[in-house]
C-alpha cells in the first residue's frame, strides 16, 4: 500500500493538486494515451491494487460472493468486506452504478470470464467442441 508523508497540506494548495490530476486524466481522451499515463505515472504495484480494487466493486455489484471475489482477486476476506461496506454506504456510486453501454459491459465481463477461468472451455454441454477442431480427419 503506497504511503503518503504525514504532513498536512493546506487545503487551498491540496484541492489546487486535485484538480490539476483531474484535468490531466481528462484531457487525455484516447485509450492509448490513457493507457499510456497509467503506464508512466502508476508503479506496476499501484496499477494492480487499483485494477484489483475495480474489479472488487464491480464483482461486488454483480452479486459474486465473498469467497468468489477473495479467491479470483486474491484478496483477504478483510479487504472484501471493507469495499463491500463501502459499496453498502454509497461510497462507489459512480463505478457501481455508471450507466456503461450494453456493448461495454457486456465485452468487460467476457474478458473477465475468461480471465478467471485461465482458458479452461464454457461449462455445459458442447464444452469441449473445440477440441473437434484440433483432430486431424
């Protein structure tokens, strides 16, 4: 967890940084330089626990239980009970409610799906057709 110095800032110069943050990230515009800000001013450390939290509220939303989320994330149970709280008492409201296009949300929780089932085939019937493809004739 990335530490920040003890002293406090004065509140005119701090909301001054935030905006200036703010107005950074917005200005970007495009994926690729949004990816590409991530990349530079994020250590690998903070890209992780930012995607992780994400991903947490997001699953927390779509009604994944506890163990699920502990377990896929590789999260303790304190860390998903916390964002849970948070998401309880309105803390996410723009993550957990933002009104993402069908298109989005649904392209999210494929690549999800396929994250966390490591390649492994759909569950049910026909699951393993794609193995049909790979015999030779």
């Amino acid at each position: 967890m990335p530490h920040v110095f003890q002293g406090q800032l004065k509140k005119k110069i701090f909301l001054k940084m935030s905006r200036e943050f703010t107005r950074m990230i917005v200005d970007l515009r495009t994926e690729f330089y949004i990816e590409k800000f991530i990349s530079e001013f994020f250590t690998p450390t903070e890209q992780i626990m930012f995607a992780k939290r994400l991903a947490a509220i997001m699953m927390i939303h779509n009604g994944y239980s506890f163990s699920a989320i502990e377990r896929t994330l590789k999260l303790s149970p304190s860390t998903v009970t916390r964002l849970w709280r948070m998401t309880e008492t309105d803390k996410f409201t723009v993550i957990g409610r933002q009104k993402l296009k069908e298109k989005a949300r649904k392209k999210f929780w494929d690549d999800f799906d396929v994250l966390v089932r490591l390649g492994m085939p759909e569950m049910g019937k026909g699951r393993w057709k794609f193995l049909d493809k790979r015999k030779p004739h």
